[in-house]
C-alpha cells in the first residue's frame, strides 16, 4: 500500500493504524507528487491513500493519473474537511473511497472495502452527499461551478481564500503565465469580466460551502480537530514540527 498526503502528522497517523493491521503493508509514503509517481510505478500497490492537496500536483489529478497506470488500483481519497462536491469529482477520477479527516476511525474498514472491489463514503460527508442528491436541480448555486475542471477548481479556491497570482504560481510548481491562462478560462466559463468579479465569486463559493457544512453539523469543525485524538499516541511518533503544516 502507498500513502501519499501533505501532513505530516496525518501521514504519520495513517501509518500507524495501518501497522496495526493483519492484512496491508506500506510500499512507501511521500507528501510529493512526483515522488509518489515513482513509488506507484516502481511497487505497482494495489492499495493508494491519496491526499487531495500534494507538494508539485493536485491530488484529484495524480488519482487519475494512477488509475491510468493501473485500472485495478483500489484508491482511498482523504481531504482535510467533508466536502460533497470534492467527493463527486474525488469518484469522477477513479478513486472508490473518500473519508475528511473526522472519519479517522473509520480508515481500516474503509481501506477493507475497496481492496474487495466496494465503494466507500465517511460519516462526516455521507448527509452532505444525500442532501445534494435531495435537492436535485432544484439547487443551481454551484452548477456553474461544475464546468470548471479539477485543476482550475483548485485554483479557484485558492483564488477564493485570498491567495496571489505570484504565490499560487510558487505552490503549484507553474509559471505566472499558466495561472493567468487559468483565470482567463474560468473568467469564459463563469461569464465574469474581471479578476476582481473572479475573486468575489471565489470568495462567495468558498464562505457557502463552509456555511453548507456548518448545517449539516454544527459539531464538525470540533470533530474534525478531534477526531486524529482518538488515535493511539504512537501514531504520531516520529512526526516534527517541519512535518506540519
């Protein structure tokens, strides 16, 4: 199995429940993208725990580019908060398990279903995802939203969270030039005329999808700063400080 997530901490959690377990053995693990291309290709695992947020790529993107390597692939996606519209484009990809952090003890039973072929949603993003289904069409809030592609989403809440053209150049490991491009195509997608008109919209999606969640579960942003506690203390061991985030 091959773990593959930003946090340090998380990873680190991660592997030891893993280590608990009879029946998976980690390959490898990494917080880089382009590490864990070499990791999938050189151990071929048939089990991947991918975050959607990595050093050097986007997590939704490397979870297609694993399932075109290998079909097979049983991959669990794990984000950092219970999102319904990541989880949609999460299975869109090929992945056929998606947990937020909060469904930390849920991690070995979800991880048990995809390697005998079944899918997979945590607690936390199980109501979220119904909710959506019940309102059906009758919801165009964010319908628009669902033309833009899985890169320029990213990029769109990062735009959203107030982040500069410069910086998410730096984090996303591209020229300036291909994060404009970007802008200048959801700007054609979401018929906006101005970055300042981008960045409102990005602002506004991103405070309702927090709105949304807040809803659905007053409790959640308590639960998810909780839930990794439930771990045994070991399953921190060996973390540092350059390891979180």
């Amino acid at each position: 199995m091959l773990v593959v997530h930003r946090t340090g901490f998380i990873r680190s959690g991660v592997l030891s429940l893993i280590a608990k377990s009879m029946q998976f053995v980690v390959c490898g693990e990494t917080d880089e993208a382009p590490l864990a291309r070499e990791l999938f290709r050189r151990h071929n695992p048939p089990v991947v725990l991918v975050g959607l947020r990595l050093y050097g790529a986007d997590g939704i993107q490397l979870i297609k580019e694993f399932r075109s390597l290998n079909p097979a692939a049983s991959i669990l996606a794990l984000s950092e908060h219970a999102d319904a519209f990541s989880a949609q484009r999460v299975f869109r990809a090929g992945a056929r398990a998606y947990l937020s952090v909060e469904d930390a003890p849920e991690l070995l039973r979800a991880l048990e279903e995809i390697s005998t072929g079944h899918p997979y949603v945590g607690a936390s993003v199980l109501p979220l995802i119904l909710g959506n289904f019940a309102a059906g069409t009758k919801n165009s809030r964010s319908s628009d939203i669902h033309s833009l592609s899985d890169r320029e989403l990213e990029i769109f809440s990062f735009i959203g969270r107030g982040v500069s053209v410069s910086e998410l150049a730096t984090e996303l490991h591209v020229s300036v030039k291909t994060i404009e491009t970007h802008q200048m195509r959801m700007k054609e997608k979401l018929a906006l005329h101005s970055a300042a008109e981008l960045r409102q919209k990005a602002r506004e999606w991103l405070a309702k999808s927090v709105v949304n969640r807040i809803r659905e579960d007053p409790e959640s942003e308590l639960r998810k700063r909780s839930r990794f506690a439930l771990l045994p203390k070991a399953a921190f061991a060996g973390s540092s400080d350059k390891d979180a985030l």
